[in-house]
C-alpha cells in the first residue's frame, strides 16, 4: 500500500517549515501572536455522586426546601421515619412535546406547525435524599421518581408498561431540573 | 445523579441511563 | 470478486440498525442553547469532541447539533459585521439560527433517525443530507419527548463496517479503475493564503477541508503540503486569533495540537482493502491522492467511501 501521512502535516515540521520561510522580524511577531498549539491536557472532569455539602444537616435540608419553594416546587409532608428525603413534584410544562409527523427531522425549521400532543404527564417526581458519608461530610442525591399528571383523575389509568417506559425515557428535563435546583442552592448560599 | 464542581459559571449533571440493553452516560451542560 | 465481497457487506449493513453500533455503554455530551457560544467551545474541546446535539430547556427539546460549521458561520459573521465583536462575545447557542440568517447560509438540516431502523437507511439519511454525522432519536414512552440516544459519524460506520466485515479483504480493485473520490475542480491554496479566505472557501465550496500547495518559482503547481480543515477552526477561535486579518493559513495552523495525527495521503493504486484497514486503526477523515512526487492528484472524502460501498 503507498498510504502514508504527509510529513510536512505533523505539527513539529509544520512549525520548522513555517520559522524558515519567516524572516527574524516575522518570527518576533509570530511569538507576539499567541500561536502556540492548543494544550490538548484535558483538566480531568471529576465527577461527584449528587452535591456535596459540610453544613449542618437541619441546615441544608433547610436551604434546599427553601430553593425548592422558590422554584414553585411541591413536596410531600416527610413521614418521622424518612426525615431526611424529600419527594418532590415539579410542574413541567415548557412548550407541549409535538407529535412530528415525521420524527426524523428533530431540527424543523421554527416556521413548521406542529400540533400539540394532548395528555402527557406534566408533573415530574424527583426524591431528594442527604446522606452523611463521614462526620461533618455530607451528600445531597437526586433520583428521578417518574412522572404524574397534575389532574388526579388522569393518574388513574395506571402506568402502563412501567419497564417499557424505562427502557426509553430521557433523562434531560431531570437534568436541566437539577440544574434549577443546584444553581438556586449556589446563588442562595 | 452526578455532579462536577461549577467552573467558569459552567455546570455539567450526568446521570447514567439505560437504553434497551445499553448504558449512556447523559450528560448536560448548562450556564450557572 | 469485488462486487461479491460489496453485495454481502451491503447485506450485512442492511441486516444491522445504527443501535447495533453503539458500544455497550458510552457517552453523550448535550449542550444547553443558553450556553455562550465561547463556553461550548471550551466544552467541547476539553472533551475530545467536535460536536454535540444542543437541548433547548425552555422548550424541553432537542435543536439540532453543534458543529464547527457554527463556529465557521460565527467567524464569517465577524468578518462581515466587525463593528459586531461584543455580540460575538455574549453570543449564546440560542442565537446561531440568528447568524446563520445574518450572513445568509441556509441552516443545517439535522436528518436523524431512529436507533433501531436499519444502519444502511441511517447511511443513505447521511448521503442524501451531506451530514457527516446523523442523531439517533428516539421518543420517551411517557412523555413523547425526543431523546437523543446518540449521535452516528461517518467514521464509526466505516470503522464498524472494517472490524465486522471479512469482505474488506477482496475489495482489491485499485482506486484509479473505481473512479471514487473527486479529482476536478479541487480548491487549493498556499501556505501565505489569508486563513480567512480559507475559511471562506470551506463555505463557499461546503468543503470540509482545503489543499495547501507548495509555492514555486515558476508559478507552476506545487506539491501537496498541508491541509486546513473546518475544525482547526476551534483552535483559531480557542486562541482568540480570529481577529486577525492578516494571519495567514500557514501560521493558524501553528494553533494545531501537538498530538494531531497529520494528514492522510494514497496513490491511484491503492485499493479499499488497505484503506478500510487504515480507518480500523486510525481517525481518518479522508486520504489525499497524490502522485509519486507528491503532486495532488484528488480526495477521498469517507462520504465517498460509504456512497461506493452502498451504492457503488
């Protein structure tokens, strides 16, 4: 096979090539004009389970209910056994979901009338639990709980296919929630 | 839920989904 | 011989659906449309990524992907409204439609598909859209909102169809008798090129790349030198140098990360076989033909590739 990469393309002999073509001046001014290559370290992304927290535990659970009423969330009376976890119902109605005719082009131009699709879920569940992983060292995680109807009545046709619907379900309106809640914890503390 | 720690008024959450029989690592970056 | 090992890769393509190539877990990095323009590019290159599908929240759906022909559009809009710089700065996702609109390119229709039709359709999708990426989109049970399972390159469809198919073996046919690839016509400039007019000409010829020539006494052609491609386009923005009118092509590409592989070159006789081998091992974006002295004969784009191998 004659397949081969160009020498002159790798970034060590691009840069030779270009320094002797380049009269002294011209090699001051390359040096002025930042052109060194891009750093390629990745500053590792470290991930976290949920947020991490060293307040007091009465004192976090405050401040998240607190961020939670901002955000108009509802959550339900915590049961003595189950003081520390939240279970919260969120109304979730941005612009209604459209049934695309054809789904094949999620990017239509905004001009497309798309019909609405009527009875999807609006209200989504999320449970809020702080964990204590050593003295004065705390974890607040967040676990998608489903969805609900706001109107009771429609609750009562039961979830069809629970499994099913965890085989596809997207993952994005619970993230960019806990997204709202997180940046509403960091802005209030 | 996972979480990075907030840099440059940046946020990231993840949550590892599964799909049929495979898993994704969702992750969604959005503006403090 | 040939056109025995094309028909059973065809059939093997047909017979697998685009969910058959995602590996068993694996990542997918989703922009938010509130994010800075400049914000995304950090993500993306502190990730290892060139694109990514954007999520409009306050409509909680999917809007398309990311590409560095949105970050090309954004230095044309510069260019063209330099009074603009500030809005460059403060430009969110949400308003690349507003850009493209302002220096009058049309948008890029996004064609997905779904994971489980067949991978040969999601090929066929791609060709016909001239993307070389395609999302896989399905719909939440629930709540029929789109979910972006994944997103399919040209690159890793090759790269499955080399790893699962014996066949690339007797695709021994050399290029020059298959006639594949585009040899007419190609855009080439020198390495004192503006890199604006480079970055011009990818619009202008909705290439992903530009040829750089030597340059001669005589005027006459030169060899083939370098490459500028649409995402160095990053780098030029990442370094903050796009303002720069003056830089020339050859000094942009100083910004190229060290562990750039370099560019990827072939003769007229090389065949399928070998090149299908070379995509196993390494991201190849597309081979330059040349001569054995090194003159520029033509481009093997892995558009070309896939459309030979489906379509002949």
């Amino acid at each position: 096979s004659t397949i081969a990469i160009l020498p002159s393309s790798l970034p060590q002999l691009h840069r030779a090539y270009i320094m002797e073509h380049l009269t002294p001046e011209q090699q001051q001014v390359i040096q002025s004009k930042n052109l060194t290559p891009l750093s390629t370290k990745k500053s590792k992304t470290r991930w976290h389970f949920g947020i991490r927290s060293r307040s007091y535990p009465l004192d976090v659970m405050g401040e998240i209910y607190r961020a939670l009423q901002n955000l108009g969330a509802e959550w339900s009376k915590p049961s003595e056994e189950e003081l520390w976890t939240i279970r919260v119902r969120w109304k979730y109605s941005p612009a209604k979901p459209t049934v695309d005719a054809d789904l094949d082009d999620f990017h239509k131009p905004e001009e497309e009338e798309e019909e609405p699709v009527s009875n999807t879920p609006d209200m989504m569940k999320m449970q809020i639990q702080l964990f204590q992983l050593e003295p004065n060292n705390y974890l607040v995680d967040f676990k998608f709980g489903g969805w609900e109807f706001s109107n009771p009545e429609e609750n009562k046709a039961g979830v069809e296919g629970e499994d099913d619907e965890m085989s596809s379900f997207s993952a994005y309106p619970f993230l960019h929630m806990a997204t709202r809640l997180i940046m509403e914890l960091a802005v209030n503390s | 839920l996972a979480t990075t720690s907030i840099k440059h008024n940046t946020l990231a959450v993840a949550s590892i989904v599964r799909y049929k029989q495979k898993y994704s690592t969702q992750i969604l970056y959005a503006p403090l | 011989e040939q056109q025995a090992a094309l028909e059973s890769m065809r059939q093997f393509i047909k017979s697998k659906t685009s969910y058959d190539v995602l590996p068993v877990s694996y990542r997918l990095i989703v922009l938010d449309t509130s994010l800075l323009v400049k914000k995304s590019l950090n993500i993306l290159l502190q990730n290892n990524v060139v694109s990514a599908p954007l999520w409009n929240s306050t409509k909680s759906k999917f809007a398309g992907l990311l590409t560095s022909t949105d970050f090309i559009n954004v230095i044309q809009y510069y260019f063209q409204f330099p009074t603009k710089m500030d809005l460059v700065e403060s430009l969110t996702l949400d308003g690349l439609r507003d850009i493209e609109r302002a220096i009058g390119v049309a948008p890029m229709e996004t064609a997905s598909i779904h994971p489980f039709k067949s991978l040969y359709d999601a090929c066929l999708k791609m060709i016909s859209s001239k993307a070389r990426r395609i999302p896989l989109v399905d719909k939440d049970l629930k709540t029929q909102r789109e979910i972006v399972v994944s997103v399919l390159t040209q690159y890793r469809i090759l790269k499955f169809v080399s790893l699962n198919c014996k066949e690339i073996t007797r695709l021994n046919i050399p290029l020059k008798e298959l006639n594949i690839g585009t040899y007419e016509g190609l855009s080439t400039v020198s390495m004192s090129t503006p890199v604006m007019d480079v970055i011009h000409l990818l619009t202008s010829r909705n290439v992903s790349s530009v040829p750089i020539l030597s340059e001669t006494q005589d005027g006459s052609q030169g060899t083939l030198i370098n490459v500028y491609e649409g995402i160095d386009v990053l780098a030029l923005i990442k370094g903050g140098i796009y303002n720069d009118l003056s830089l020339s092509v050859g000094e942009a590409l100083l910004k190229r990360p060290e562990d750039f592989e370099g560019v990827f070159t072939c003769t007229l006789n090389d065949k399928l076989s070998t090149i299908l081998e070379i995509i196993k091992k390494n991201r190849v974006h597309r081979l330059f033909v040349v001569d054995d002295q090194g003159f520029l004969k033509g481009v093997v784009t892995l558009s070309d590739i896939l459309q030979y191998i489906l379509l002949g």
